[in-house]
C-alpha cells in the first residue's frame, strides 16, 4: 500500500463542496470516482480543508492510499484527463505513512475578496461578494485585532459544526483595501477588499462569520470595540451574518 499526496486547485461555484454528500457533486466524490475508475480500488480521498458549497481553493492538498503501481505522475495526468476543467491536480508525489492533509498541517490560509464598486465588476462575480455600501477597512482592520491569538470561537461557528472543541488560533489577519485588481493579463478598477486570515485551524463558517461580522463593522453597524465582547459571548447569535461562499479561498496550507 502507497501513500500519494495530490496538490489541487478549483473553483468551487459549481460544487456542493469538498466532502463527499449524497446527491450531491462534490469535489472530493469527483475526485474518489475517477480513482475507482483508474484502479477499480474503492479508495477515500482525504483533504486538508473541508471548503464549503462555492468555496475556492487555491491550494488544496489530499492524500489516498492505493494498491496500484502507478507512479505520481500517472496520476496526475490521468485525473486531470478525467476531471471537469475546473478542477486541476498541480502535483503528484508519494507521502510517508504519517502524512495527514489535515492533521498533518501546522498552518492554514483564507482569503476574502469584497467589490464595493458602485456597480459590480460581471467578471469578479464568481469569486468577489459585491456590498453596494462602502466600508471602512479601517475600522474592519481596527476591529479584527481582537481576534488574534487562542480563542473559543464559539460566536463566529456554524451550527451542525462537528468539531469537539470551538478553539482555535489565530495567527494574523488582514484588511487590505485596493483600487486595482489584475485579472487575465489585464487590470480591473474599482474598490475593492481583500481580508486574510491565517490560523491553525477553522470552524465551520468560521471565516464567513468572521467576514460578515467584519463588514458589519465596515457599515458602522458594530463598534470595533464591541468585537472583543461578541468573542467572549460564545454565543453565534450575537456576531454578523455569514458572508456568501463565493467570495473565499482557500490560499495555503502549511506543514
């Protein structure tokens, strides 16, 4: 038996999401049946993320063991034969019996892109949220600091979230406002926000709630003071809105 470590990209608009769901395509039972296909093994796909219906990932690392004699790069080639155009492997290579996607990594990355243009740019649909109002990224920058570090992010968890524990930690967070976005060798303008996130983990919607929570602090809506005090509520009632899927990525994972 043969550990392969695949490195992947997608764009998650037309997805149920990474895990496997039934009746649903999703990116990871994609991946799994064209696997059967290849070495007629019934093989479980494991990922680093579990990224959401919508959610993209720049980088997204899955492992499989298997019986076949395939090398890495047969693999590769193969699935990406087989796969819908919007989702490649990058890279194949074996993996030691100790490897985990997920457990395995030390560091995980998000980023969200939000158009505060007037109109909305048609090409950054798939991959931006459009809020018509403007927002402060000052105070959204302001605001975040308070998320930094080992806390229980019971406030910004979804509900039907698996995880045993809500905490985790932070590593940084960014706000980073831009009047340019290069896209197909060319440049979009407008106003635009990126938000990063980096920590060693994530609840369900964790960043979602985050960001929506983030945007409310943008419209004026919550004071940045008052972040602390939803953090320490515990209570998901009390943050903002979740912001739509399409907007995030999946950056990096770190070992």
């Amino acid at each position: 038996m043969r550990r392969i470590r695949l490195t992947l990209q997608y764009d998650g608009t037309d997805y149920s999401g990474w895990q496997v769901q039934p009746g649903r395509v999703t990116v990871q039972g994609l991946i799994e049946a064209c696997l059967r296909r290849m070495t007629g093994e019934e093989t479980v796909v494991l990922g680093a993320g579990r990224t959401d219906a919508g959610v993209h990932a720049l980088q997204q690392v899955a492992s499989f063991d298997t019986e076949s004699r395939y090398p890495p790069e047969v693999f590769q080639r193969a699935l990406n034969g087989m796969l819908p155009p919007d989702i490649r492997v990058l890279s194949s290579c074996y993996a030691g019996e100790d490897f985990h996607p997920r457990y395995s990594a030390k560091a995980k990355s998000y980023f969200y892109l939000i158009d505060c243009s007037a109109a909305g740019n048609p090409f950054m649909r798939r991959y931006s949220h459009h809020c018509r109002q403007r927002l402060d990224s000052r105070l959204m920058l302001s605001a975040s600091a308070c998320l930094i570090g080992r806390h229980d992010f019971s406030s910004f968890r979804a509900s039907g979230c698996g995880a045993r524990s809500a905490v985790r930690e932070l590593f940084g967070i960014e706000v980073e406002e831009t009047s340019r976005i290069d896209f197909l060798t060319t440049g979009f303008t407008g106003s635009f926000i990126r938000i990063s996130i980096k920590g060693d983990a994530f609840l369900r919607h964790m960043v979602r709630n985050i960001v929506g929570t983030l945007m409310e602090v943008g419209r004026g809506r919550i004071s940045p003071e008052r972040l602390g005090a939803i953090l320490e509520a515990k209570d998901r009632t009390v943050a903002g809105p979740t912001a739509p899927a399409r907007g995030l990525f999946l950056e990096k994972i770190y070992y």
